[in-house]
C-alpha cells in the first residue's frame, strides 16, 4: 500500500485521483479565489477548507492518511491554496519541522498535495530525499542542519493534473524553478496523540478556534 511508502520515503505520489474535468472546475475556482488577493500566490484557511471539502474527504485521501498516521480520527489542522502562474525561482532544499528544532515523537503530521497543473521540469518538479524525516523522530537527538540538509541526494517528482502527493513535512524537499502554471490545494492532517509539544500547542489552539 502506498501508506508504506509514504512512512519509510517520506513521500509517495497517488496518481489519477481527480479526473480531468473536475481538475479544470477546481483551477477555475481556484483562480478565482486568488484574484480577490493582492497577490497571486497563497490562499489559507477556512475558505479552502469550505470550497474544497469534497477532496479533503475522498476515500483515497483519508483512508491514506489514518493508516500514515496510525489513527482513525486524524484532524484536518490546515488547508491551503497555491499557485506561481508567473516565473520564480522556487525553493531551495529544506525541511519543515513543526517541532521547531527538536526531535518529534514520530510520524504525527501527513499532507496531501492535488496537482491541478502537470508537473514537470517546466513547472518546476518536486524534489526530496528519501527517508530524511527519519532523522527528526527518536533514536535520533539532534535535527539535522541545513548543511545536512544541502548534502542530501534528491530524486525529481513528476505529476499530472489530478494525482496527489503525500509527504511528512520533515522529508527534505525543494522546488525546482518554476516557468509554467503550477497551482495546487493541499491538506494537513495531524495525530494529536502522537504530536510534539508545539505540535500538540497548535492542535489544541486549532480546536478551540473550531469549537
């Protein structure tokens, strides 16, 4: 199962789960949702969560993520709208550590990534290093240093319009420059009973808000 793949790489790629003309309804709705913004770039929170719910609640989404996250109540924490429809130098190699420098109990937070655009070397393919998040959970003490980070060997993620992403955030990744379209939605899935001390401090801040 790809959940297998996801624990030990870090990431995995779940192709064809948006057909092609939903793909094409969620890209306008999405457009439309970034030009009320000054920047064409990032739409969070509610609004994605509301416009998209019906992805954040498919099967092969959800069924992916309690088996990563070994739970069957996961909590959908974020939601996020991106596009660069214009040129940018994309991102360099890093990780995303919700511990803030210091060791996580382990696996506790999954994403899933929709493409809406294909993915390719013009617009700017996905790149991590398989199993580095395992660097960030025990027996390990220390996180890794962006000097780690930088040494780390890369493999390239190629996508079509509709096929997912999942990724620990701890997985080193980058972006590879951008030149083409490259918009997408994606969810963020926590364990809160196996989440750090920040981890955990967000969670509950999260139901709180919700409650």
């Amino acid at each position: 199962m790809i959940s297998g793949d996801i624990k030990s790489n870090g990431c995995a790629l779940l192709p064809g789960v948006v057909t092609g003309p939903s793909t094409k309804i969620m890209i306008e709705t999405l457009n439309g949702m970034l030009e009320t913004l000054e920047e064409m770039s990032r739409v969070n929170g509610l609004i994605v969560r509301e416009t998209f719910s019906d992805f954040f609640n498919l099967p092969q989404i959800t069924d992916v993520v309690k088996d990563v996250l070994g739970t069957d109540s996961p909590i959908l924490l974020a939601t996020r709208g991106n596009a660069s429809v214009s040129s940018d130098p994309g991102d360099p190699p890093h990780s995303n550590n919700y511990e803030w420098g210091n060791i996580a109990p382990g696996i506790s937070i999954v994403t899933a990534c929709l493409y809406l655009d294909k993915i390719d070397d013009t617009s700017g393919t996905f790149a991590y290093c398989p199993g580095s998040h395992l660097k960030y959970y025990p027996p390990y003490t220390e996180v890794p240093t962006q000097a780690d980070i930088d040494a780390g060997t890369y493999e390239e993620v190629y996508a079509e319009a509709g096929d997912v992403l999942f990724r620990i955030p701890e997985v080193w990744h980058a972006v590879r420059p951008i030149g083409n379209p490259r918009r997408y939605i994606t969810g963020f899935w926590v364990n809160p009973d196996n989440a750090g001390k920040f981890l955990s401090e967000r969670v509950e801040r999260f139901l709180e808000v919700r409650a």
